[in-house]
C-alpha cells in the first residue's frame, strides 16, 4: 500500500490523509521516460557503452565532475571513494527531522497546506533539512506547463516532479522573505537537491523558500506576509551557488 501524508487540523483537532499525493523517500523513476534524447546523457552513455540510464542513480550520477561531496569533500574523482556511504552518512542528519519537529497543516492564507515547526521546537539557523525527491521526468525545454512542483537539475538534465509523489518538502510554500534555501549538491557521487534553514525558524513558523520570480507570471501575483498586498516576487538572490567562470 502506498505511504500517505497526514495533514493535522487544529480547529477539528485530528488529522486526515493529504489526498492525491504518495509519500516516498528517494526518486521515483518512471520506465517510460524518454531519455533516449537527452543531451546531457551523452557523457553517461559514454562512460556506460552507450547503455542509457536504467535507474535514478544514472541520471543524478550524470553531470557531477569536479564537484566536491558535501560529507568528504573529496574533489578527486566523480564519485568520492566512500559513495554511498557519504551518501547515508550525510542522509542521518535530516532523517527525523520531519517525524520530530514538523507536521504538515491547512494554512491560515489560502495557500494550501504548508509544513509547520511543531510547538516548542526549534529549527536552528543552518540545520539540513531534507533532500527534495520526486519524479525524475526528462528536462524538456519546450515544455510549458508544468506542474507547480517541479525542480529542474542545473545541467538541465532532468527535472524533479513531486506533484503526485515526494517527501514533505513539496509542501513548503513559497515566501519572498523565505527561512529555508534550496540548493544542488554532490554527496557520494550524486546530484541532490537540499532544503536548509537560513535562520532560527521557532514552534508555530511555517518553513518558506522562495520559488523566485520567474515562478509568478502574472496576473499571478505573491500574497506572501512581506507586503500587505498581492506583489510581484522578490527576485532570488544568488548567493554562494554562483560560480565564477573567469575563461
Ligand atoms: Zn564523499
Ligand atoms: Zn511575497
């Protein structure tokens, strides 16, 4: 039986299954998806004979050359000697943090459900919070529209949709004066996406992260608390992500 989410309602008291999503905990990876086409493969087939991804593990080991792992920092090799186990090692951090500090619950301004500090816990600043997983579809550039739950891979490999199945990570709506960030990383070899604490986020906050402003086209404005108003969304600052590319 598929996993579910549970959604907590203070006014009921109780809680109720989050219809229409299933609960996982690493990528989904559709037979189906058309990978046979994909730019970015070329250098996987390659190193592969020509054999193209079979599974989530090929995609996100795709394009991670040079690039540090986050537990070992190993910079040596594609994938850093211990792989995996980086991989599990770093995955501990944030394995209880939703079981033992988070729920998910209705949001008081019509955005849905969001994801809640649980009273009298705390978030501190810099804390990981999980690895966003999903769907992993084809990147396809001529593709218009999406579902509002999708992440694209910065090589433009694939994109993550957690539309119908994901973690709680899916639920963390967007604010223009966001408490979490979301950024790539290479842990043992694969590309992840992670969601981390930008400041002490305390019992009762929603966590946020901003979506950026190219995901509000209008008339579709941000009713995000910064502004009493419906407002165009504050653009992302890019921060340390930004490589320098001096050739
Ligand atoms: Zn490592
Ligand atoms: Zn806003």
């Amino acid at each position: 039986m598929p996993l579910t989410f549970y959604a907590y309602n203070a006014r009921e008291g109780g809680r109720h299954v989050v219809a229409g999503v299933t609960r996982i905990t690493k990528h989904r990876f559709p037979k189906l998806a058309a990978w046979r086409n994909q730019p970015g493969v070329a250098s996987f087939r390659r190193k592969n004979e020509g054999r193209l991804p079979q599974r989530a593990l090929d995609v996100l080991t795709c394009q991670t050359e040079n690039d540090a792992c986050l537990n070992c920092n190993d910079t040596t090799s594609n994938t850093c000697p211990p792989g995996q186990a980086c991989y599990n090692l770093f995955k501990r951090r944030w394995s209880n943090i939703f079981s033992n500090n988070l729920m998910i619950k209705q949001t008081s301004n019509n955005m849905g459900y969001g994801v809640f500090v649980r009273t009298n816990r705390t978030i501190p600043r810099g804390t990981w919070i999980g690895e966003y997983v999903g769907e992993l579809i084809p990147f396809d550039p001529n593709r218009v529209n999406g579902s509002n739950y999708e992440y694209d891979f910065h090589g433009n490999i694939a994109r993550v949709d957690a539309v119908a199945h994901g973690n709680f990570l899916r639920f963390v709506n967007h604010a223009c004066d966001n408490n979490v960030d979301s950024n790539e990383y290479t842990i043992g070899g694969r590309l992840c996406i992670l969601f981390r604490a930008r400041r002490n986020i305390v019992g009762g906050q929603e966590l946020t992260l901003n979506y950026g402003a190219q995901f509000f086209q209008p008339p579709n404005l941000c009713r995000c608390s910064l502004l009493l108003l419906p407002h165009a969304a504050r653009e992302l600052e890019s921060d340390s992500e930004e490589e320098s590319d001096e050739d």
